[in-house]
C-alpha cells in the first residue's frame, strides 16, 4: 500500500471523526444546566488549554515566540471566532440542534457570497446557485421558530453561520496566520469573558463533568479537523464534513429525545440535498484533474 493511499485514509478518518466529535456540541449545550457564560467560560478554559499544548507539543524546532505569535490579524480573526461561538452556545440553549447544525452547513455558501462581493473571488455558477437553495431552506426553518418561540435561536444560528463564512473568508486572506492557535487565542478570550459574565465555580458535579467533556471535544474537533484536512482535497474535506448534520440530529433525538418540527425537517433536507449535491460535484471534478 502506498504512503499516498495510506495518508489519504488517515486523512478520510480523522475528518470523520471531527464532524461526529463536533455533532456533540448540541447535546452537551442542551444537557449543561448552567448557563451560556458558564458553558462559554468552561469550554474556552480547557479547549483553549487543550490547542496551546498541541502548538506546543507540535512546533518542533520552531521559537516558542514564533509559534504562539499571532499579530493583530490572527487576534481579529481569534475575536471574530469568539463571537461566532458565543452565538453558537446560545442558538443551541434557545432552538433545536437540527435547526442549529443545518443552519451551519450553509456557511461555505455564505463564505462564498461573501469573498465574491468583498475579495471580489471568482464564483461558481453551481455555488451561487446552491448558496440561494440553501437560503431558501434557511427560511423555512426560520418561518417555524415564531410560533413555536424558537426564532432567537434561529436567528443566533444564523448569526453564528455568517460570522464563521466571515472567518473562512479571513483564513483564506490571511494565509500567514496559524489556524489552530488562533482557535486556541478564541478559547482562551471566551475564558476571561466567561469568566466575567458567568458563575463558572458555581456549578454541580455532573455539570463539571459535563462542561470539561465539552472542552476537550472542542480541541478534539479543531485538531482532528485540521490534522485531516492536510491529507486529503478540500472538496472530500467538505463533503464528509455533513457527517455532522444527521450526526448532531440523531444525538438529540437519542439522549434528550429531541426532533425538530416538519418544516424545521424539510428546510434541512433542502440544506442537506444542496451541500451533498454541491459537495459531490467538487469531489468529481477533483478526481477528474487528479
């Protein structure tokens, strides 16, 4: 078996493998009594530890200074990314998790839209297209959330998605900056915010437990993510990414026996159909050129 081959698994598997860890976040939120601070300030102190060990342990012969440098562009991007998750903390607490993790899904289109009107990037027509289907199933999802007083955490969600397209779009213009360290900075700001705005020490035990498993899937996503996607194509990256989407449907429904309302459903199947479809079609064109 060939290195390539055998990194192209690697690769396949731990990308996998961060969608299901990440699909965890909604039921951990919706399982945590305390509230969003808390859950902020809990998560950002041991996901952001979790990052600063992993530079740490993985910068080699590179300068301590060096490695943990970010700039005032990697500390844009790492405050962009703190407000992102703020909201991603408390569409969860004040909508379902399927409305939350198919809202999110669309972010790439968002990104997209995004580097076409402010980077002035060349759009596919397919991306464009897809971008618009997917808006259209965001607002069905959304046209539910008032009558059944979920429309804040809809919102939240939506929300969060534009400010994480407004992170992929920054990632991509700020090329020099170290992707996972600013995930790490991110963690460790929402820390002293949590801090601040939350009762972090006032907490029960399984609370404790909980917020701390919470933290490490965080740094456990970010690094099996990041460590995937250097192996194989980002258009694969991408499509087996949706792992998440029905991941993150099926935990709510199996441990905190949630199911979203029928047009929450169909707003994502819209959603899903369009990201596979969208996703499959970059996988082909990218096995074509290889």
């Amino acid at each position: 078996m060939s290195r390539t081959v055998t990194n192209h698994g690697r690769g396949t598997l731990l990308v996998v493998l961060s969608a299901v860890v990440f699909s965890l976040s909604g039921v951990l939120t919706k399982l945590i009594e305390a509230d969003g601070w808390t859950i902020v300030c809990w998560r950002g102190l041991i996901g952001g530890m979790a990052v600063v060990l992993y530079v740490e342990l993985g910068r080699g012969s590179l300068p301590r200074p060096q490695a943990f440098r970010l700039g005032p562009r990697g500390w844009l991007l790492a405050t962009i990314g703190s407000l992102a998750s703020v909201a991603f903390i408390y569409a969860f607490k004040l909508t379902y998790v399927g409305n939350v993790a198919v809202i999110y899904a669309t972010a790439p289109f968002f990104a997209a839209a995004l580097g076409w009107c402010v980077l002035h990037e060349r759009a596919k027509g397919r991306t464009l297209v897809a971008g618009a289907l997917s808006l259209a199933g965001v607002m069905i999802i959304v046209s539910d959330g008032l009558g059944a007083g979920k429309m804040a955490g809809d919102l939240l969600a939506i929300a969060m998605t534009i400010g994480n397209a407004i992170y992929i779009v920054l990632i991509r213009k700020f090329s020099d900056v170290p992707v996972v360290w600013a995930g790490g900075a991110s963690a460790l700001q929402l820390f002293g915010v949590g801090a601040f705005m939350g009762h972090p020490l006032d907490v029960s035990f399984q609370d404790a437990a909980l917020l701390s498993l919470f933290g490490i899937a965080f740094a456990a996503a970010v690094i099996l993510w990041t460590e995937g996607t250097k192996l194989i194509p980002s258009a694969q990256s991408a499509l087996l990414g949706t792992a998440e989407i029905p991941c993150a449907i099926f935990l709510a429904w199996l441990i905190v026996s949630e199911l979203p309302p029928v047009t929450a459903l169909m707003g994502g199947a819209v959603i899903m159909a369009t990201v596979l479809w969208h996703a499959l079609i970059d996988r082909l064109e990218g096995t074509q050129k290889g």
